[in-house]
C-alpha cells in the first residue's frame, strides 16, 4: 500500500504477527490489514504509524507498528490520469492532487514571493494593504473595473489597477520604505500572459535614485535564480515535493550587472534615422507617418506613447533574450517618472528603466515626479492624448495636494509576481501559475457548476 504525500510516496508495510487488529474502540469488529486494504481506496486520508525504513532499491517505507486509520474517507473516485485540459482547470482540487507539477508550480509562486518579501523587509522596508476599492482607479495606463457600494449608492467605485499612489501618500506621510503584494485589477484582454485579475509587488524607497533600483533589481533576481536552481538540484533542500522539473538558468548570466540598452539611440539605430521631436504637438503625426514608411502595423488607438511602446516592441524587446534594462524611455510614456532633457538625443526622456528576460517585461521602475506643479503639467498632458486606456478624466486633485505637503526623492519599483513565476517556473500560460487558472478559466467553472447542477436536477 502506498502513501501519498506532497508529492512524495511512501509504502505501508506491515508484517505478519507484528502487527495486531485493529482495537479501535469506535471499531465494532477488529479488522486486519488485508481486509483494511481492501476497503480502503484511492482519496482517503490516512493516518499510519511505524519505523521508517528505506529498502535496497532506495524506497522509503514506514514499517507499522498498528493498522491505519482512515481519517477522511474519499467518497468520490480520485482518477489515476487527469489530461484533458477543460476537466483538469474545472477540477483543479483533483488535478493538484493527480498532476504533481501544478501543485510543484503553485509552491514555487509560494516560494519567490516569500524570498521577495524577505528580501525586501531585510533592507527596513515595511508592508502594507492598500486600498482596492476607491472613488477612481489611477497609478497605470489601464481601464478599471467599475462597481456601486451600498453604502454610496450614488458614486461610482472603481478596482484599482495600481497601488502606487497608496503607497507613495505613506512615504510623504514618513514612511521612507515601504511595499505591497497584492491584487491588481485591470478591465482589459486576456492571453496567454495576462489576466484581468493579477498580483503585483511595488515598493518605494526614499532617497533611492536609478542607479540605487538598477542594484537592488540585479540582486533580487539573482538571489531567485539561485533560489531556484538549489530547489532544482537539491531536492533535499525542499522540506516537501521536490521540484525536478524546473528550468536550468546560468548563474552567471544573473550574477554580472545586466546588460543596458538605451531607448531612443536603440530605435533610431535600427530605422537609421532620428526620431521627430517628441514634445511637438504633432509628434504622434509625426510618427504615424514614419509607420507608414517602413510599413509597421499601428496599434489600435495610436496616441504618441502607444506608437512609441509599438516601436520598441519592434525594434528594442527582440534584442532582450539575456537580462536587459530597456533605459529612459520617452517622458509621455511615464507621466510619473522624473525626466531630463537628455544631452545626446535632445529628447525629453524619463528616469525610468524596464527589465526585460527572455523578451518579457519583467520590473518597472523609476525615479519618482515629486513636483506637484510638473506632476499636474504631465497630467495634463496625458489628458490630451485621449486614450481609451486611461482612467482618469481629470487631474487628480488630491495626489497633486498631497505632492505639496512634500515627497522625499524617491525610487520606486513595481513586478508582476504572475509574470516572474512563470519565467522562473517555464510556464507558458499565466493560467498555469493561477490557483484556479485564468480569469476565463474561474468564469467557465462557476458556468460549468450550474449547468452540472441542472443536469443532476432533470434526472
């Protein structure tokens, strides 16, 4: 008989005249372990005592000393096979427990986030809860989930799409460290690497500039990668199911500083020709005229910082295999950000900088605006781009006040944890780093219920 447990399996031995019936006082008839053995089926929980043992071929076995005991009885069949995708995501309590590499998945997502809180509280940062529920959604270019409360039932809530500006209201209130892991809503498509619902990790940290980000980034990463490779060649570092199916990264990729490429000379190398002065008021014109002569295809809703993020898409991510920092992308494409006139492009450009692997945005991060009167100007300025993406309608009155009480210098930084698990796990869908699957997955599973639960009703 054998005994499954977080993914490893021990054998039940019992041998003959060691081991007496069972005398269980809730027992009506003593029972031995053959007859136990016969009853008991695939699902039930157990619990079993004894002297473990490992065999000649390496096994691990628990010699008993007394029957088992079935604690949970399994009333319903535990498959030995679980493939078809549809039935594994609609019973995902059956496909953790048949296909050990979801649940290797699921406590591999457990492990990065806790080495990133870990990380982050052995540097004097502090966590906290944001807000989810708010009169508006702001701190991302990205359309929010509109609900009512009934405590308002005249105002309009929205889910929030970002917890920065939560966040960056505590370092003005004296909280120099700070940062969150949560949930993060987003009303926009779903595929293979997104999900409307997801979790991010954003921190703040004062006095921290560009420079300081760039290291702490490096260090983190390297410190996951080395995570996990030892949970990959050493399983008996891992206290529960080991993890032999991860990838294999080179160390030494993650362990010298990454690899830097600039923004605008990254482009304007690739089409050999300079970019239009992107302050003008018909930049985006301008550009639009440049997809129509090397025959790009425009994005949907083709505003100045879309046409810009299409380009780089085009040009600049392919060229992002090995860990990459994509630096100071154009300043309308971070209205938060700082920005400088740069001195070689004469562009003015952000104090921002992405990480890239494998071609994926993997970090943001950034010095943050903390001039009330620039951060209003770049308001504005988004404002009159008109993108459908945006969720403001207007300035935000009550960041810009609480920008004038004074925000210290800061650097802030922000990853999606759903992302970076499935880099550092080699999933290929979002969907396999989710408890329950994608958004789509958990819709189709409250759908597939109901519709069960007629059936069972006509018959």
């Amino acid at each position: 008989m054998n005994l499954i447990e977080d993914g490893y399996t021990i054998q039940l031995e019992a041998e003959h005249g060691k081991i007496s019936k069972n005398q269980d006082i809730n027992v009506q008839t003593p029972i031995s372990f053959e007859d136990l053995s016969k009853i008991m089926q695939r699902g039930d929980i157990v619990s079993a005592t004894g002297y473990p043992i490992r065999k000649d071929n390496g096994s691990a076995t628990l010699q008993l000393t007394c029957l088992p005991h079935i604690l949970t009885p399994s009333l319903a069949p535990v498959p030995r096979k679980l493939e078809d995708p549809e039935t594994r995501i609609r019973n995902r309590h059956l496909d953790l427990l048949v296909n050990n590499d979801v649940a290797a998945t699921l406590r591999l997502r457990s492990k990065i986030t806790q080495h990133i809180r870990d990380f982050l509280v052995q540097d004097n940062f502090l966590e906290f809860q944001t807000p989810i529920l708010a009169d508006k959604a702001s701190g991302a270019m990205a359309q929010p989930f509109k609900t009512n409360a009934t405590e308002f039932p005249e105002k309009e809530l929205a889910l929030r799409i970002a917890p920065e500006l939560w966040l960056k209201r505590l370092v003005i209130g004296g909280l120099d460290r700070v940062f969150e892991i949560g949930p993060a809503f987003r009303n926009e498509g779903l595929d293979a690497t997104h999900n409307p619902e997801f979790t991010t990790c954003e921190f703040y940290k004062a006095y921290a500039d560009i420079e300081d980000l760039i290291s702490m980034t490096e260090n983190l990463i390297s410190g996951l990668v080395y995570l996990v490779n030892g949970l990959r060649v050493d399983p008996q570092h891992v206290k529960y199911m080991p993890f032999t199916e991860l990838p294999r990264f080179e160390e030494d990729l993650y362990t010298k500083p990454f690899k830097r490429i600039e923004f605008i000379p990254a482009i304007e190398s690739a089409i050999e020709e300079k970019l239009p002065d992107l302050q003008k008021d018909d930049a985006g014109e301008d550009l639009l005229q440049l997809f129509r002569k090397y025959d790009l295809e425009v994005p949907e809703n083709p505003t100045l910082p879309r046409l810009l993020d299409k380009l780089a898409s085009i040009y600049i991510e392919p060229l992002c295999s090995d860990p990459t920092f994509i630096m100071h992308q154009p300043s309308c494409m971070a209205p938060l950000s700082k920005s400088f006139l740069d001195p070689t492009t004469k562009q003015l450009v952000s104090a921002r900088v992405e990480l890239f692997i494998q071609h994926q945005e993997i970090a943001n991060m950034y010095e943050e605006e903390n001039s009330p009167f620039e951060q209003r100007y770049k308001f504005g300025e988004q404002l009159k781009f008109k993108d459908i993406e945006n969720p403001m309608d207007k300035v935000d009155e009550g960041y810009i006040q609480a920008l004038e009480v004074g925000l210290p210098p800061t650097g802030g930084w922000g990853c999606g944890v759903d992302r970076l698990v499935m880099w550092l796990s080699g999933a290929k869908r979002i969907s396999d780093v989710l408890p329950f699957g994608s958004l789509r997955n958990v819709v189709n599973l409250g759908a597939a219920v109901k519709r069960e639960m007629g059936e069972g009703e006509k018959e």
